[in-house]
C-alpha cells in the first residue's frame, strides 16, 4: 500500500521482527531467520535504516516532488530492455530536448549524479589537449580538476597524481564571489585553446557566469565549449540553440529538474562534438558518449524505435525521471524562470532585513554573509539548522559563507517556513532578529505580488 506524506512516499509491508529479511513473498519473508553473515550475529546487526523528514534547503539536491517518488516506488519489476522500460527511455529523451531547448540528436541521460554527466561529457578531452577552465567557485574548481586529470599525460599523472598540473591546461581563476564575465573570457580564449569550460551557474559561490559571453568567444577563437549546467538547467529559461559555441552540456538529475539523486543526469550533445568523438575517440566505456546513447535510442546520429544494450538501467530509474521531466514541461520553462526569480526575492529582502549581506545573484539559491556581530559563526548556525532537520549549508571553501535553497520550494508557506526556520536560528545565536517586522515585510511581498496580478 502506498501512502503520501509530507511530499514523501512511504511503502507499507507486513511488519517484520528485527532479524528477518524486508522481503515480501519471499521464503526468508515468511518467518525464516535470515543467517547472519560470517563476521556478525544476530546480535551487532544493524537495525533498520530509518531517514528523518527534513528540509532540504540548501544548493542541492532538493526535495523531491511526491509524484516522482511515487512513480519511482511504483514501477514493476522490469529489466533494462523490457519494451516499457525502453519506451520510456525513448520518451524521456524527446522530453530532455524541450527541456534544453535543442535539436541535438544526442541528448540523453547518464546513469548517476551530476558529475556522472559532467565525466561523460569532458571524457571528449584527451591527454596533451589544450584547455581552458574558468574557476570562481568549489564546483568549478572540481570541473577542473576533473578536466586536468583527462588531459594529463602519464608523466603528468606520475608527478601528482590527485592534482595533476599538466601545462596544456589553463586554469583562469575569478575570486570567489565574483561571476565569470565577457573580458575574461575573451582574453583567456583569445589563444585559442582546442576546448574550453565554465559553470554556468557556480553553486559554490552562488554566481551566475556569462553565457552569451563565453559562446561568442568559443565562436570567435574556433574553441569546441563544455558547459556545467548543473544548477541552471530547469531554472533558468535559456535554450541551448541560442549558443553555437558551446558543443557540450551536462547537468544533473536532483536540482532543476527534481528528479532523485542517482537517476539520470541529463547532456546534451552537438553534431561537432559527437564528430570529433568518432574522429579521435575517448578514454571511457562507461560514459561513453556515443555507447551511452545507444540505450536511449540514438544509433549512427539518428533516432531509432528502441535502444540496444550499453550497460544495465534501473526501470525504476525511468520511471522517476520520467515522471520529472513531464512535471517539468507542465510548469513551463519560462514560468518556472519567473518563479524562481519572484521567490528569491521574497527570501532575499527577508534575510537582508536580518542583517545578512546577500552575495549571490541565483535564483534557486542565496549566499550571504552573517551580521558583523555573527561574524565567524557561519558553521556554527549551520549545524545547529541541520541537526533540527532544516538542511542549509556552508560554502565548501572559503570563504565561508551561509547558502540557503529554494529548489522546489516555490510557494509563500514554503518561503515563510524557511525564513521562520532561518530567524528562529539566528535568535537563538543571540542576533536579536524583529520577526515579527520581518515576516511582516515578507508578507507584504506577496500581497504586492497578488495586487499586482
């Protein structure tokens, strides 16, 4: 039986005795002990796992929608090439070319989390190729360091094995809190590199890049672009048709799209860089990206009725993603876009009134910096939030700084909860917030909003 609650999904079996297996139907889930295995008894197994409901209210992932956890939970039991498993693959495919915005053949999703998409696409670069990466946050320091590592030679590798520094690579470092803009780009592209990478939207500092910017100079220098379009995709309203210069674009399954972590993280692939692939060849069998597509149905460039066997898929997997993506078109990109932007700014003006400096120009997320009194505490306010099940987070480097989420939370009680929450901690720090001024001015907003509509 399946019950919904608190937009999560809970699966109700027979109760069974601490011991047994959690199987129904099962031999073992008709009364049989299961035995345990060599090194433990029946008295140091574990209990069963049991995760609380919280507040997932920071930069990702967020709280999934109920309605794709129920298709997760409600999907039969299927194998990868059973006809309705690939259907579905076929139909998630067509859906993810709306969602990005692109006539791109090759556009699919990689099995795994967002960096499973990002190492399918940067697997393209080869050791001794020439490479730019802009880096103004902890995620795109990542990207680079994931591009050195492919295009370092075994020597380079030898040297430094965890952070290879190979000379053919080109990091261009922005500070963090600052976005990646059009002259930077343009002068470190300028020398022409064989590729060239940014985030679009760095989560680690909260930054918008500038896409428009980096796609003309890809253009203008002859440079293939690969885009982390982790946090924007299913945020922002942009089409990736719109910017040439860019070849290559990964994202992930939990954030925009609110799909499950660990589903599929979408790509999206253009005809130059499928050619180059097939030109030289690439280091991976896994992510290949060309293998990979064969199992959603995209065989020598073209669309075909059903997908042919790559690597074992999870139906369940499907269905979820699935389910995402049709949510997804439902909210319209556009809307959505403006949702975002609307909500933000509520959150925004409320932590502002707090005392906090917003640093951050996202729209799904908010990076500030604590009142000068607080100054110093952010790790502190962030664990006492997470241990009473709203999930903010530090910055991962420096500085660090306080990130609040709004992924899925696109509501005026879902924004009042979260700065309730947010208000609630800092009082109990010693910061001597007004809430009643500030949940007064948040209010307030929302009934401009309403009078405006």
């Amino acid at each position: 039986m399946l019950r919904l609650l608190s937009s999560r999904v809970f699966i109700s079996f027979r109760k069974f005795d601490h011991g047994e297996t959690n199987l129904p139907g099962t031999q073992m889930g008709r009364g049989r002990k299961a035995k345990a295995g060599p090194n433990m008894t029946d008295a140091n197994i574990p209990p069963r796992l049991l995760i609380p409901e919280t507040l997932a209210a920071g930069p990702g992932p967020g709280n999934t929608d109920a309605r794709v956890l129920a298709a997760f939970v409600n999907a039969g039991m299927a194998d990868h090439m059973q006809p309705d498993v690939l259907r579905g693959m076929v139909e998630c495919k067509e859906m993810l070319r709306t969602v990005w915005g692109t006539k791109n053949i090759h556009t699919f999703g990689v099995a795994g989390t967002g960096w499973s998409g990002l190492d399918s696409m940067i697997s393209a670069v080869l050791p001794g190729d020439e490479v730019v990466i802009f880096v103004n946050g902890t995620f795109s320091g990542i990207d680079g360091l994931s591009l050195r590592m492919k295009a370092s030679s075994r020597v380079d590798l030898a040297a430094n094995p965890m952070d290879p520094q190979p000379a053919n690579v080109t990091t261009v470092l922005v500070p963090h809190g600052q976005s990646v803009g059009a002259s930077v780009i343009d002068a470190a592209l300028a020398k022409k590199p064989k590729w060239a990478m940014m985030a679009h939207w760095e989560t680690g500092s909260g930054r918008i890049n500038d896409l428009r910017a980096f796609s003309d100079a890809c253009v203008k220098y002859g440079v293939m672009g690969l885009i982390d379009a982790v946090s924007s995709l299913g945020v922002e309203d942009f089409a990736i048709d719109d910017f040439p210069g860019v070849v290559a674009w990964a994202s992930c399954p939990q954030k925009g799209v609110l799909c499950l972590p660990l589903t599929y993280a979408p790509v999206s692939f253009s005809d130059r860089y499928i050619t180059e692939i097939k030109a030289t060849g690439c280091q991976t069998f896994v992510h290949h990206p060309i293998l990979e597509a064969r199992h959603w149905g995209i065989i020598e460039g073209k669309d075909v009725a059903a997908g042919s066997y790559h690597r074992t898929h999870s139906g369940y997997a499907v269905a979820a993603f699935h389910e995402a993506l049709r949510i997804t078109l439902q909210h319209g990109r556009a809307q959505k876009a403006r949702d975002y932007e609307f909500h933000e700014a509520a959150l925004r003006q409320a932590v502002a009134a707090m005392g906090c400096e917003v640093t951050s120009n996202m729209t799904s997320l908010i990076v500030l910096n604590l009142p000068a009194s607080m100054a110093g505490r952010e790790k502190e306010l962030v664990q006492s939030c997470r241990a009473v099940g709203f999930g903010i987070w530090p910055t991962l480097s420096e500085p660090v700084q306080v990130r609040i989420g709004i992924l899925n939370q696109l509501s005026q009680p879902a924004i009042t909860d979260i700065v309730t929450r947010y208000g609630k901690a800092m009082n109990a720090m010693g910061a001597g917030v007004d809430m009643a001024a500030v949940l007064a001015g948040l209010k307030q907003h929302y009934v401009n909003e309403m009078a405006a509509a």
